[in-house]
C-alpha cells in the first residue's frame, strides 16, 4: 500500500460536516470534492453551480491544504483550471469518459454531415 494513491470522494452533506476528522485519517493522500452528488444530497439536484455547493467545494480544497492532502477537481476544459490554480489544487480530472465519447462521436458525425453535403 505504499505505492499506492488513497483518494476519496467528499459527496455527501455529512461528509463535508466531518471533513476535518476525515483528512484527519492517517494514509489519505487525495481529495476530490464531487458536487454533482452533493448538490442532491443537499436537496438541490443538477444545481452544481449553486452558492451552497460552491462553498462546500471551496472548504473542501481549503480544509485539505489545512490538512496537506492533496485537493484534485473535477473541470471540463484546461480553462476551468485557473481558478482552482488560485486556490492551491494542482491535481485535476478533465472531462469524463461518457463526455468525451460523447464530444468525438458529435465532431465526426458533424464532420460526415459535411463531406456528404458537398
């Protein structure tokens, strides 16, 4: 287990209240700060932008900078990267498996669309 990563997801309102005793846990390496599932558990579904989860994401990287565990995000382009910089994270997940499938299936289709038009 010394060469491995221990990463955990803080997606839950009660995960964010205990935050404190959990980065506390000797062997936590990472932290990520999930709000898609914090939004629901806080009783906001697909409001990932809402104050409430904005804030719980920011104490998050906080409490793990505090703690000296490393806080990662979650971003859809290197342009949402800035930000978290700012706040200390140097640790990212860009894009998800589902999107970029997603995102190369739509630019070939568009792609084909235009070929077969000429």
């Amino acid at each position: 287990m010394d060469n491995a990563v221990i990463a955990i997801m803080i997606e839950k309102k009660g995960a964010v209240e205990n935050l404190e005793e959990i980065l506390s846990i000797k062997g936590v390496d990472m932290v990520q700060f999930g709000p898609a599932d914090y939004s629901i558990s806080i009783g906001k579904p697909g409001q990932r932008q809402a104050p409430e989860v904005l804030k719980a994401e920011k104490y998050t990287i906080e409490m793990a900078l505090k703690k000296d565990v490393a806080p990662r995000a979650e971003i859809a382009t290197f342009e949402q990267a800035e930000t978290y910089i700012e706040m200390g994270v140097r640790h990212f997940c860009i894009g998800w498996d589902i999107r970029i499938i997603h995102s190369w299936c739509k630019e070939q289709a568009e792609g084909m669309r235009k070929l077969l038009k000429r």
